[in-house]
C-alpha cells in the first residue's frame, strides 16, 4: 500500500529526469517560479514534460511560492521537482497586491537557501508558460560571465526616457529584454538583489505608471518586475546579448533558417476554426480532471493539405507543436497520478505515436539562430546604400471588411495596374471572425488575412487605425519575401506612376516619405514623451518607401508606439496633437513618427508624390499619387469620401460615382485652378473607371438593360430585386450630408414592368379562383353518391386525414 501511495511521485520524478542524460561541459539549473494555482499547475506539466523532451541538461526547479493557507488547500507538491518560496504576493511592508514580485523574490530565496546553488555554474530562468524544444545551453547559445544572453522585450520603452534615469544610474545600460535568461551563477548572484529591489522601486512609482512611459497598456504598473530586472542589471552593469530567435510566441512564424528553441505561449493563437488563449484556463483544474485535455487541434496532415505555402505551414505546425506538447504532458500527468486509463480515441493515440515524438523530438541550433541583434544605444552613422535600379519592390495597403474599403480597394488595384509600379501588391486585409464570415470581396486584391485589431484584445479601445502598423507587423512574421524594399499606401490613394525607391533616394536606414505637416506633436512635449529621440521624429505619412530590414526593425515599435499614444489621453489637445476633433485618431500616425525617431530613421521627405485632389499643383511635378482624403469639387460638382462610407459601390451592379464635369468644362481662365481642377477630375474618373471595369468583371450584363447580372458571380442579395440594379447612384449632399439613390432615370421602364406584374398576377387570381369552385362542386356531387363509402374508407385508414388542419375540417363537415 505504502508503496502505491508514493507510485505517481516515482513516475513523474522519471518522466522528469529521463532523457537528461546528455553530458554538459559546465554544470546547469534550470528555475520557474509560480505560485499554488491551478493555472500554474497545468503550466507546470507542460514545462516538465517539455523539459524531458528537449533533454535539457542538469536539473529543473520549480520556486513554488504559497502562503501558509494556499499550502493547506494545495494538491500539486508532486508535480515537479520543488522549493518552496515565502509569498511576497502581498507585500509584507506596503500590503500591495503584486504577485510578480515573487519571481525575483523566489530567485534570492533559492540562491541564499538552496543546496543546489552552490554546486552550478549557469543558470536558465523560464516562464511557466513556456515549452522547450530543444536544450538551451547558455555557452552554446553566446553566454558569458558578464554577458547574459536575453529574448528580446521591445515594448520596454521605458529603458529610452524618464523612467530609466530615475531608477539606474546607468540608464544608458538598459537592455529590453526578458522570457528566456541565460546567464554565470556569478552574474546571477549581483542582479537579483538589485533585481528585486528595483521591482519594488518602480511598482511604487505610481508618478511613472503611465503608458507612454512604461509602455503597460494598462497603465497599472504590471510590468513592473520586468522593469526591475532591466533596471537591476543596468544597475550592476550587466550588458545582454540579445537574441530575438531563440524564443517565439506561438502564432508568429519563424524567420527563414531559424529554428527556435523555446515557445512562449503568452499571446492567444489560433489555426483555422482552433484556438487557444491561456488565460481561458485561469481557474482550470485540468491537471486533476482525469482524462480531460485542452481541445484538440488540427492534425498535422490536415494542415499540409489546407496550406500550400510552405513558410506560412510552419508556423501552422509550431502553434499545434505546443499544444500538443501540454496535451500530451497532461495524458502523462494523469496516467502517473492513478487515473483510469482513457478510452481509446484518434488523438491519444497519436499523442502516444512513434511520428509524435520524432516531430516534437529534441531540435537543433542553426546558424541563424545564432544571430545576435544589434544595440541600438550606440550612435548611427549616416552612411546609407541607395537602393539601386533593379531592386525588388513589394506595396502594401491596409484595409478592413467594409463596404467602405472595398470600393477604395477597386480604385487603387485599377490604378495600381495601370501605373508600371514594379512589383506585386498586398491588401492586408483586417476582420473579425464574423466579418469574415459574410464578407464578400475575397477577390478584389491579392489578399493577407489578418486578426482584427480595431476593439483593442486587451484594453476593449475601439481604434479601427491601429489595425495598420498591426497588419504590417502581422505580414512580416508570417509573409516570406524577396523584396529589398515595402511601399506602403492607404487604400483612400490612386496610383498616376511608379514609385521606386532609386528615384526618390530610398537607402537602408533612409526610409521616404511624404510631408504631413500638422503633426505638430514632433516638435512639443508630445514628442519628448514618447520618444527618446525627440529631435529625430518627422512630420511624415501617406506614402511610405522603406528597406525590409529597417521595417523589421521598426513595425514593432510602430505598433507600441501606436499603443502609447492612443492610451496617452491626457494629451488630445489639439494644441499638442494638431487633432481638430481632439479624440486620438491620429494616434497611429504618431505612433509611426515617434517609433522611427525611436530608431533614428531619417526620412527623405519630398512633396512630389502626393497630392490632394482640391490642391494646385506644383508646376512642372509629376505626383505619383492622388491621396482623396479631403473633399474636393469641380464647380458644382464634389466628391467627399466620407458621404460613401456605407454605400455598397462594389456589389450593386453598374453603381458608379456622380460623373465629373468633362475638362472642357473646367474654368479655364486660371492656369492654376484649371490644372488643380483637371487633376480632381482625373481622380474621379479613375474611380468610376475602376467601378465600370469591376462590374464587367462580375458580369453584370447589359449595362443599358435591367436584365439581371450573372447568377454565379454576383452575389444574391444584389439580385434579390431588379430595381436594385441602377445605372448610376446620384449622390445629393443635404446639410446632414445624406446621400440618396436616384431611380428617375428607370422610372418608365419601371412602370410599364410593374403595370404588366399587375396585368399577370389580376389573371392568375380569376384562374385560381375559378378551379377552386370547380373542386367544391365536384366534392358536393360525390358526397351525394356515396356517403357511406367515404365513412368506411376514413375508419379503415385511421389518421390518413389529420395531415393539416384543413382536412380535419373538411371531414368534420362530412360526418354531420
């Protein structure tokens, strides 16, 4: 008996330390702290088990952190090889509620109380929520006394502002890093002092909390320990290798030749209709639910057969990679603590299969994983490669599942064909689940589908603009290319000719642009807030020409950047912003201007890309672009784009914009408005081009009849009713600034259809009505004849009657 009480302890000791066999030059501990939670507990099973997998060498200890009545009630002492923490959850001098303190707090614990500190000499520190897949050895993987290598944490901006020079003295030492820590016991034993104590010192910086400073979308201090960690090795002068390969957060795809070695499953993720997000299961006891696993994802084979694209199937294959590591970790737990064997299913038995463990078998380092990111507190030099005549292109745009979008894409795909750009052309394409659901311009652009950020996953903020930086970022980590350099458009543009980096002076680390010069936040405390190079941002937007590498660099910051901004509601104010409606939709073009200045980007800005249609033109100046963000008109025509916002242009056969006046009609007795004026005309034809080519496409047919459009390419809400199909939307502006649709063009034709509707259905009533009599008097006759037959028939067939209450009448009337 005694010797089954401790069977599940024995076997999980074993599935611990099976397979760590492999001999290390050096001695090595592995640490993760938690805390006496059910949501640590069934973190804890994968990280074990991952650890077994990946055959990382030396010992693994889990720092469990509990108060004295959480150890009471606690049912997980077994699950791995443990020390035991006092709780700092509650700070025991302020009372402040703060559980990530317990990590550093676990760390001095174990170095000052632990027996096993004393005999290694380096140490990894993990999350819990993390799964290894290969072994991480800190001298092979660039490590060295002095010089710890670190994942890379670029939302710690606080590093480059205010925050760094209150609480280190070395603020110029600040590495954003963080997850993975490889580093000497030495190292080790100076930081986590400091480690702590600075996680102290900037929890109780309430001043400093704010977003714009410490990039915590919360504004509420969460991430105070990861601060207190940079901020603490600052502080002793530790300078980080920083390696952004080694760790990957399910859901991103790897670069080409990378092959990461740890998951950090922090972020939700999903494959097709699946998905997993870790805090779903903050309260889950599945570790003790016996036979319960997390849903199963996708096999691998389905997901061969369903992605063609080799680059994206990777990423595929490391998100069911790590869920399938927990599940099959759990299966083990369960079988190791005496629960039932499960009934046989499909999916346990390939967590059990021989392919299972050769896929998810321990993984190797490549050269490229190797690689080292560069500092950037060191000075850039303005040495810059012109990019050169034959240099590969590639364009994006961002748009959204709307009506409005969609016929803004139709205009800029037209133009886009039209131009000569070099290159291929991407619409990162924003929806939510159910948008993408009904949405139905799948093929209006060559497409990347990406999750919709407009209601913010984590603070609920509804800001549809921070989908572009989002996307951009989105396209890079899971998009390969072979293009040295991105133009990046709005989709609101029309395309008059190419626009290639040679021409307009692009380099690496010299990014194009075109002026935006109300962003007057570059040039007042907006700027010295969120950037620590202040002097470096410019007022720049619209049409965008960067080098990939630089855009690698700079889309993450692009993002937070966004994010500071749009959290920074303090500073609205249109004397900040330049915002007339002071509600922080210019956020994102900001956040791009302060996350370029934060790499010390220096555009080459030029005014002879782009222009609004209403503006005069530069004589002499080619634009390239037509940028209808503003209204403009012609005499007394107009176009603004905002009265089309929820017209559907694309899907309602031959709709079409108001024509623009001929440019004979144009004013001619002004050189300058006559050529403002031809090129706002230029623009509205383009866009009514682009339609009428659209609805040829699709079908529509005749576009001089009523006749309806093709039953296999258009969709049938569009052919629900023939009065639908127009000649031409005729937009009146009113001072609510409606627009209507005109049917005056149709309405004779109208009438004669619905008088001949008339004519047809006033025959169809007589004819129906007359065979109705017919039948009641032919009834009459029969029931005369034969009475009694009909009432030997009914009892012999019970129930053949009672279909519809109709006959149940009929026969009530027969037998009386």
């Amino acid at each position: 008996m005694m010797m089954a009480r401790f069977l599940p302890v024995l076997l999980v000791f074993c599935l611990i330390n099976v397979g760590s066999g492999q001999e290390a030059p050096y001695r090595i501990h592995t640490l993760f702290s938690v805390e006496c939670q059910n949501y640590f507990d069934w973190q804890t099973v994968g990280l074990v088990h991952s650890f077994r997998k990946a055959r990382q060498p030396g010992p693994i200890t889990r720092l469990l952190s509990c108060t004295d009545e959480e150890k009471k009630k606690y049912k997980g002492m077994n699950l791995a090889p443990t020390f035991e923490v006092p709780s700092m959850s509650r700070h025991p001098r302020t009372g402040d509620w703060y559980p990530a303190i317990n990590k550093p707090a676990g760390v001095v614990h174990w170095l000052k109380h632990s027996k096993d500190a004393q005999n290694v000499d380096w140490v990894v520190i993990l999350d819990a929520d993390m799964i290894i897949r290969g072994p991480i050895l800190p001298w092979e993987i660039g490590a060295e006394k002095g010089r710890p290598v670190a994942a890379y944490y670029g939302y710690l901006v606080g590093c480059d502002n205010i925050l760094a020079k209150l609480h280190t003295k070395n603020p110029e030492l600040c590495d954003k890093v963080g997850g993975l820590l490889a580093m000497h016991i030495d190292d080790l034993r100076a930081l986590a002092p400091m480690w702590l104590s600075k996680t102290e010192e900037v929890r109780e910086d309430k001043a400093h909390w704010a977003t714009n400073i410490t990039g915590d979308i919360y504004g509420k201090g969460w991430i105070s320990e990861m601060y207190g960690y940079s901020f603490g090795a600052a502080e002793v002068g530790l300078r980080h290798k920083i390696n952004d390969n080694l760790m990957i957060y399910p859901g991103y795809i790897p670069r080409e030749g990378v092959e990461p070695i740890l998951m950090h499953y922090g972020l939700p993720f999903f494959v097709g209709n699946w998905s997993f997000s870790k805090l779903e299961h903050h309260e889950d006891g599945i570790v003790y639910d016996c036979g319960r696993l997390f849903p199963e994802p996708p096999y691998p084979r389905e997901l061969r057969a369903m992605e063609t694209d080799q680059y994206k199937l990777r990423g595929m294959l490391l998100n069911i990679e790590c869920i399938n590591t927990l599940n099959q970790g759990l299966m083990l737990q369960h079988a190791a603590s005496g629960c039932p064997k499960p009934k046989w299913s499909k999916y346990l038995s390939f967590l059990r299969s021989k392919n299972f463990n050769e896929m998810t078998g321990p993984k190797g380092l490549t050269p490229q994983s190797l690689q080292i990111m560069e500092i950037h507190h060191e000075e850039q030099h303005d040495v810059y490669e012109p990019a050169k005549p034959d240099t590969k292109i590639h364009t994006l745009f961002s748009t959204e599942c709307t009506p409005y979008f969609d016929w803004q894409t139709v205009g800029l795909m037209h133009s886009f064909n039209l131009s000569g750009q070099p290159g291929n052309i991407t619409r990162l394409l924003s929806c939510t689940e159910e948008d993408l659901k009904q949405y139905k311009g799948h093929d209006l652009a060559p497409t990347h589908y990406v999750p919709s950020m407009s209601r913010h996953p984590l603070t609920g903020d509804w800001y549809p603009a921070i989908n572009k930086p989002a996307a951009v970022l989105h396209w890079l980590n899971h998009v390969q290319t072979d293009a040295e350099y991105i133009v990046i458009l709005d989709a609101d543009m029309i395309l008059r000719g190419p626009i290639t980096p040679w021409e307009f002076k692009a380099a690496r680390g010299r990014p194009v642009s075109t002026p935006y010069d109300y962003l007057i936040g570059c040039d007042n405390e907006l700027a010295k807030l969120h950037t620590s190079h202040p002097e470096a941002c410019d007022k720049v937007g619209g049409v965008i020409v960067m080098h990939i590498d630089d855009l690698r660099k700079f889309a993450i910051l692009w993002l937070h950047k966004t994010e500071e901004v749009r959290a920074d509601t303090a500073h609205y104010g249109k004397n900040i912003t330049g915002d007339i409606y002071e509600s922080g939709w210019i956020s994102e073009m900001y956040g791009y201007s302060f996350g370029a200045a934060e790499l010390k980007l220096h555009h080459v800005i030029t005014d002879k890309i782009l222009i609004y249609p209403g503006y005069v033109p530069e004589p002499g100046v080619n634009y390239r672009v037509f940028h209808y963000g503003l209204e403009f008109s012609v005499g007394n025509w107009s176009f603004d784009k905002a009265n089309w916002r929820t017209t559907d242009m694309v899907n309602r056969c031959w709709a079409k914009f108001p024509d623009p006046p001929d440019p004979s009609e144009a004013d001619q007795t002004n050189v300058d408005t006559l050529q403002r004026d031809l090129l706002s005309i230029e623009c509205g034809k383009t866009l009514n081009e682009a339609l009428l080519l659209h609805h040829e496409r699709r079908r529509c047919g005749d576009l001089n009849s009523l006749g309806p459009p093709d039953p296999e390419t258009v969709n049938e809400d569009i052919m629900a009713s023939k009065f639908d199909q127009v000649d031409e939307i005729n937009h009146v502006t009113s001072n609510t600034s409606a627009s209507v649709v005109d049917f005056s063009a149709e309405s004779n034709q109208t009438f004669l259809d619905f008088r001949f509707w008339m004519i047809f259905l006033w025959g169809a009533s007589v004819l129906g009505v007359g065979l109705v009599m017919m039948v009641i008097l032919r009834g009459r006759k029969g029931k005369k004849r034969g009475k009694g037959l009909k009432n030997r028939r009914r009892s012999s067939h019970p129930g053949f009657w009672d279909n519809t209450e109709q006959d149940r009448t009929v026969h009530g009337a027969d037998v009386a």
